[in-house]
C-alpha cells in the first residue's frame, strides 16, 4: 500500500471518528453506568482545553503537509492518527460530564461548541480526502487550493472561540450568568417594543385631533374640502367631537398597552435584579446545580411569554388573548418566585435566632438587616406589585371600560 493509499485510509477513519463523536453528542443520555466518572469539573475541562490547543496545532501542521500543489504523504500519516486520537478524547472527556454534578447548562454550552468544533474539524478531514481520491488534476485546481485554507481557518476560528472568554464557561453558574444574561436583553427588547407602542398610539391620537393624516375618501368622491372656513363656536364644537371619538377609539387600545406596559417593567427590573445581586456573585451556601438549571429554565419560559404577551397588543386586539397570554406570564412569574427560595433559606429557626444574639445585649444585627435579609424584602415587594399591577390586566370586568363620559347618558 503506497503512503497516498495510507493517507486516504486514515482520513477516513478521522472522518468516521468525528462522525460518531457528533452521533455521541447528540445522544449523550444514553450513558454507560458502570463506568467509574471522574468527578473533578477542573481537571474535565483543562483535559479539553489541552486537547483543542492538539487539534489547532496538528489541523495547522496537516495543512502544510497535504498542501495541494505538493502533499508529502508520508509526513502526514502521523498527523491524522494523533487527529484521530485527540477526537476520541474529546467525546471521552464530555462523556466524563454529569448534569447533577456539573451541571445541565454548562453540559448544554460544552455541546454547542464542540459540536462546532467537530463539524469544522471534519469538514477539513474531508476536504483532504477528496483532494487525494479526485487526484492530481483538481488538487491543483484554484478552488482546491482555497477550500483548504477556508476549512483550516474556520476550524482554527472556532477552537479560538471556545478557549476564549466567551467559550466554554468555567462552570455552571458562569454558564447560567450567560444565559440569564442574553435571556435579559430579550426582556428589554419587548419592554421597548411595548413602550413604541403608546409612543405610536398617543402620535396617532394626535394626529386625528389636530387633523393631520386624515384620508375620509370624500375627495374622491367629489365632496371633499370645499374651502368653506368655520367660525369659532363651529370650530371649537368640532374639536370637540373630535377628542371624543379619539379617545373612545384609542382608549381601550392603550389602556391595555400600559398596563402590559407597567407588568413587563417590573418584570424586566426582577429579572436584571435577579442576575445582579443573586447570579453575579456565587450564593452562599451554594445551591445545587439542578436548582440553577430549574432557575434558568423560568428564565427561559419567562421571554417566551412576554413575547407572547406583546405580540397579543398589536391591533386588531382580542381582550380575551391578553388576559390569558398575561395570566400565562404571572404563572411564570411566580414560579419564578418558588423558584428563588434556593437563594433565602430560612433563617427562623431557634439555633440560627439564638446565634445571632450578642452576649452584651447590643444587637446591632436586629437594627441593620444583612444583605439577603434585605434582598428578599426587595424581591418580595416586587413579586407583591407585580401582582397587583396585573390586577386589573387579567380582570375581564375591568380590562375594557370605557373612558369616564363615554358611552354614558347625560343626566
């Protein structure tokens, strides 16, 4: 067997390796329980870290040897087994993760990036591979030549990613902190988008009160602006009716949008609250990996249903929608809540009341509450407010009455 014949063999087999490290990802709950895991999260993930910084070195020195215009075979053998090898350590490495020690979000970001680094470092596999079956002729060709070095360099961009400060986190709080994070400026996204919305309604209620971008038709008709001017009383009673059907037409519509309004306010103000004085700093005791998992996955079902929520305000309006996507949004909401108590443990008992009493008498403690005291009183009189400013939201009495005067007979 000639080194060409070799060489194709063993990118084979480095092609096939990744393939079934990707299979393994994708169906990683299928886990062999009588392996002994080694717990240890560090020495998991600098075993990675070593084991991307191989990769990007061999994926270089592959490069040079299988360049298309003069490949060296033989030089490149040893390459491709050590790609080989440091494939199969990788999906042994992710296997050694378990979502009750480690953590389900961080496993979830390890996926994602190795998932990415696998399809790069394949595609560079096969693009050698079809370089030495297709032969010489499209070896030299000059889309040969640059496919090569594209595949090179996108595998070398992800490894970069993934060992960055932004890659892989160090655990599963940092992990949970990204998310939350990303989760974060969704909510504010919809909080604006809801804000443009009685910017738009309260323009468009001017609009027609000054008479501005009227189109009633009539001038196609032939009955339109005669030119006749009105007189003062005429005016003034004109302007009247017309803040009167203004606010009939345009009252419901915003009444609803600044109730939501105020709602997904205080909602994004918990949710930023929460990553700032319960995320960005690691809890004592610290609560169990599963607990932040659940955490993150309110988080989650939390922007779905405000985008929920915000897509019901657009016109035409169902009365009916809004109430319930806005009764789905406060179930989250406190579920969120239960969900927080992993960070305020209860401090009511009789040892922890008693260790907290001084000797001499001078209980400052009593006088100055500590800091989880206090964030739970925050936390509590947010929960409290967003309830009762949802109130009249989820109420199917009151979410349409109509402006005070209209539709009202005189006395």
């Amino acid at each position: 067997m000639t080194d060409k014949q070799k060489v194709i063999v063993a990118l084979t087999s480095a092609s096939e390796t990744c393939t079934a490290a990707l299979s393994a990802l994708a169906s990683r709950n299928q886990r062999d329980k009588s392996e002994p895991q080694t717990s240890d999260l560090a020495v998991i993930l600098k075993d990675l870290d070593s084991l991307l910084s191989l990769i990007y070195n061999s994926s270089t020195k592959l490069a040079l040897a299988l360049k298309p215009s003069s490949p060296t075979y033989s030089a490149s053998l040893p390459v491709i087994v050590d790609l080989t090898k440091y494939t199969s350590g990788i999906a042994h490495c992710i296997h050694l993760l378990n979502p009750e020690s480690h953590g389900a979000t961080l496993i979830k970001e390890v996926h994602h990036e190795m998932t990415a680094i696998l399809e790069a470092l394949r595609a560079v596999v096969q693009t050698f591979l079809n370089l030495a079956v297709r032969g010489p002729s499209i070896a030299r060709s000059g889309s040969a030549g640059e496919e090569y070095l594209v595949r090179t360099g996108a595998l070398h961009d992800v490894i970069t990613q993934a060992r960055g400060p932004n890659g892989i986190p160090k655990d599963n709080m940092s992990a949970i902190r990204r998310r939350w994070k990303q989760d974060q400026g969704a909510l504010e996204d919809s909080f604006r988008e809801v804000s443009e919305m009685i910017d738009g309604a309260e323009g468009s209620e001017g609009d027609d009160v000054d008479g501005n971008n009227v189109d009633d038709g009539w001038d196609e008709l032939g009955l339109g602006d005669t030119g006749a001017k009105m007189d003062r009383d005429e005016l003034a009673r004109a302007k009247n009716v017309q803040h009167l059907f203004a606010a009939f037409k345009l009252a419901p519509f915003k009444r609803a949008i600044c109730q939501v309004y105020s709602v997904l306010r205080l909602t994004a103000l918990l949710h930023k609250r929460i990553f700032m004085d319960l995320l960005s700093s690691a809890p004592t005791p610290s609560p169990p990996s599963f607990a932040l998992d659940a955490l993150l996955l309110q988080s989650n079902a939390l922007l779905a249903a405000s985008d929920e929520v915000v897509s019901s305000l657009y016109i035409p309006q169902n009365p009916a929608t809004i109430r319930k996507e806005s009764l789905a949004l406060l179930d989250i909401i406190n579920g969120l809540q239960l969900q927080l108590r992993i960070f305020f443990p209860d401090t009511s008992s009789l040892e922890q009341q008693l260790s907290g009493l001084s000797i001499e008498g001078d209980d400052k403690s009593a006088s100055t509450p500590s800091k989880p005291t206090a964030d739970k009183k925050w936390f509590d009189i947010c929960f409290d407010q967003v309830t009762k400013t949802s109130a009249n939201l989820v109420s199917p009495i009151t979410m349409y009455k109509p402006p005070p005067g209209v539709g009202q007979k005189p006395r």
